[in-house]
C-alpha cells in the first residue's frame, strides 16, 4: 500500500525567506502526487500536481514541486513567502488516476510566517 | 469552477441524535465523492467513497450503519452520523471527483463540517 510521510511537523519561517516542505512516498510504481493547503477551519485547496513528464511542477500562489524518484520525494518550494501563506500543508499520493482513485495523506506541516 | 459546498459549516448535537452533512457540487456533476475525517491536528483519513444511485463503498474499520452515505443526485451526497457520540466530534471534509482533460481525475474538496457532540 502507498503511504506518505511528512517529516516536518512545524516549520517557522520569517516573511521573504524561501520555504521548502519534505514530502515523502512509498509506492512500488510510478505514483500520482498532490499538493494541499489547508487554512484553519477551511477544507484543501489544490496547489499543484505530478502526474508524468516534467518533474518540476508549478502550482498556484507562486509554489513548486520537484519529483524525484531516485529519492522518493516531492518537495514543495517557495522562494519568498509571505504571511498569508501561513497554513497546514499536505502532501498526498494515489496510485492511479482512473476510477475511483483513493488519496493517501501525510500529517501534515504546519506552517508559521514571523514578520 | 469546480466548486463543492458543504452544510452546515458547524453543527453541535446532543449524543444519541443524528446528523446530516450535505456536500454539493455546485458548478459540475460528480458521480463519485468522496468522505474523510479529520482530527484535530492530523491528517485526513477517507471513511468511504459515495457513488451515484449505489452503495457507498466503506474503507476498513468505518462502520457503515453508523455513517449513511447517501448519493441520490450526481450533486449531492450527504453523510448521516446515527446516535452519535462524542467520540464522533471531528471535522468532516467530503471531495468531489471530477474528470479534466485527457481523461484524468482530479478531487476539488468542500470547506468541511465541524461536528461537536455534547
């Protein structure tokens, strides 16, 4: 079964500083990964994607992924953040993307922006 | 587009009642949506997948007649707590599943439910 880890459970960054978040999987094949942001109180919202080709992915609200498979991972990037991008994030993977795919989640990041 | 409503947004109920949570799509049809729950300060776990006009499909260890699933309309399922109990207060967040060009699947959530049992 696939499964994903999210090995920072905190992270505090100062506002402008460049963010990265650890996302990573556990899938025999080729896997299908997510990135969310969850606000507090609000439901997920999709930052980006990994399907195939490219593995440097773009998302919204100026966020990056890189797949890479020799390591198992698909880190999130930010250059510069900034105090609205305080929110959990999670990392998630499913095995296929036809039918009723299901999504694995990890816990989750949590994020701080200090001014 | 792809937007997915749920209601409430909050609800607090007295053990041994039931609830009913909505989630809708508003701007497309989705067969299939999809039920997680959330503690607080974890992560999401899906309790089953909600097929239109079939049963719903439970993951291990969701007891079924205690979570109803209901798909009736490609717009709406709704997820019924029966006699619940305080041990079922968590954050509820359904998803709907939608088809994207290319024939890929993608899942736009609902901005959750947050159910408090006394």
């Amino acid at each position: 079964a696939q499964s994903v880890t999210q090995p920072d459970i905190h992270i505090t960054v100062s506002e402008g500083a460049s963010l990265e978040l650890r996302c990573n999987y556990s899938y025999g094949a080729t896997p299908y990964l997510f990135w969310y942001v969850q606000s507090p109180g609000q439901g997920l919202q999709l930052l980006l994607k990994y399907f195939s080709g490219d593995t440097l992915v773009q998302g919204i609200k100026g966020f990056e992924a890189e797949f890479k498979r020799s390591q198992s991972s698909f880190n999130l990037r930010k250059p510069s953040v900034h105090w609205s991008d305080a929110a959990e994030y999670f990392c998630a993977v499913a095995k296929s993307n036809f039918g009723n795919e299901k999504l694995t989640f990890g816990t989750g990041t949590r994020l701080t922006i200090i001014p | 587009g792809a937007v997915v409503s749920q209601h409430p947004s909050w609800v607090i109920c007295k053990s041994g009642t039931s609830v009913k949570i909505e989630c809708r799509s508003l701007d497309f049809q989705a067969t299939t949506m999809f039920w997680y729950r959330q503690f607080p300060k974890q992560s999401l776990m899906l309790m089953a997948t909600s097929n239109e006009g079939s049963k719903a499909t439970y993951e291990q260890g969701v007891e079924k007649d205690k979570f109803l699933i209901n798909h009736a309309s490609l717009t709406l399922s709704t997820l019924t707590v029966t006699s619940a109990h305080p041990e079922d207060s968590s954050f509820y967040i359904c998803s709907a599943r939608i088809q994207t060009s290319g024939g890929l699947y993608e899942q736009y959530f609902g901005p959750g439910t947050r159910l408090t049992v006394t």
